[in-house]
C-alpha cells in the first residue's frame, strides 16, 4: 500500500502589512514630537481672568514703553539683547517678559525670536489679572 505524502509548506510572512504598520507609527511619533514642542510655548495675554505663578529662576526682561529694556533689573541696550540672553541661557531655562501693554508685536516676536536662538526652552508673558488695575 502506498501512501500519499504531503509536502510541508514554508511558512510565509507578508511583511507589506507590517511596513504599513510600521510606517503609520513613525508619522504618529513625527507629529507627536511637533506638537509636544508647540505646547511648551506659554503665551498669556497681558491681562488675564487665570494666571499662574512663575517659578523664581526665571531670566526677567522687562521692556517699558520707553526707556532702556531690563534684564534681571540690569539696563541693557537693545542691540546687546541677543548676546545677553545667549550668555544668561546657561543659568536659566525659562525667559519671563514683562512689557508694558503698549509694546509694538513686532518688539515682542523680535524678542521671542532672539530667545528662541538663544535655546530658552520657554518663555512667558507676565501678565496682571483683569481684576487689579
């Protein structure tokens, strides 16, 4: 009597199904690192119904509607800015900017700009609340 013999088969892995698998996570981890990057940018109005408190290692810039800007109550030119964050940058990690509240946009995205270059890993708007005057 003779008897059939079967041919095992060589299992086979489709991997096309896990390059998609793996290729929809790497853009998930893409737009996962971008958006954690945009969420440490604290902007507050400068008046405000909630504020919270800054922490007391905080760089201080203050930027009055004329006058010289202020850095940790120290006058400074405005053409020295970029240089003395860049230098402040190893003591601290968080910039505050307190400006009056007539300070041109452009002045304050200069300054978010020069902080930015600088590696300041956040920078806040101080502001007072709606309820002080």
């Amino acid at each position: 009597m003779q008897f059939e013999s079967f041919q095992r088969e060589q299992p086979k892995i489709n991997i096309s199904a896990l390059i998609d698998v793996v290729f929809i996570l790497l853009i998930f981890v893409v737009l996962a690192a971008n958006f954690d990057r945009i969420q440490e940018m604290n902007v507050v109005l400068p008046t405000a119904e909630a504020a919270s408190e800054t922490t007391s290692d905080a760089l201080v810039l203050t930027v009055p509607m004329d006058g010289p800007m202020l850095v940790n109550e120290q006058p400074i030119e405005e053409e020295a800015l970029p240089q003395v964050l860049a230098d402040k940058r190893a003591q601290f990690e968080v910039l505050v900017l307190v400006g009056d509240g007539g300070i041109d946009l452009d002045k304050t995205v200069q300054i978010f700009d020069y902080a930015s270059a600088a590696g300041f890993e956040s920078v806040s708007i101080a502001t007072r609340d709606r309820g002080q005057q």
